[in-house]
C-alpha cells in the first residue's frame, strides 16, 4: 500500500544569489521580496455594538459611509502624526 509522504523540495539558487558564510552566516537564502502594494486594504476593527450603531446612524444622518468617516478619521491621526503635533491619548489601546 503506498503512503502519502510529503517530501522538502528545494530549489538550488544559482552562486550569486547564495551568501558566503562571512556575508550573512551559513550560506542562506536571499529575503522574500515584499508584497507589492494593493490599491486598498481592508481593515477589521472591534467595537463594542452601541458604538457600531451610533456610529452608522451619526453617518447616515450626516449622507456620508461609515467607510469614508474611518479612513478620513484615520488620514487626519496620520497627518497630525507625521506633522509631530501630540496625539490625543486613544482609550483601549
């Protein structure tokens, strides 16, 4: 009866792209490139219930979306931050 073995596979990089071991240690492979950024990223975040619903009903009384309320509420933190003003202590963090 044959078993189902999972084998390692390894690719052999060519010599250049392998480091010398007084480069960077035993010869090792080079760092994963990073991940191109996407056009938007999806963030999930936990409120307590009665905020979710005061939140959504201050937004639709206003005509905006809860979507663009958070990222505009967010881009100002960012802003504020990279301006160096100090930032209101957030609660729960």
């Amino acid at each position: 009866m044959l078993e189902n073995k999972r084998r390692a596979v390894w690719t052999v990089l060519p010599p250049k792209l392998m480091l010398a071991d007084d480069e960077r240690g035993p010869m090792t492979k080079p760092p994963k490139p990073t991940r191109p950024e996407k056009k938007s990223e999806m963030l999930d975040v936990r409120l307590p219930y009665g905020m979710k619903q005061a939140l959504v009903e201050a937004c639709r009384k206003q005509g905006v979306t809860v979507s663009d309320t958070v990222r505009g509420l967010i881009s100002e933190y960012v802003s504020a931050a990279q301006a160096g003003e100090t930032q209101p202590k957030l609660k729960g963090i």
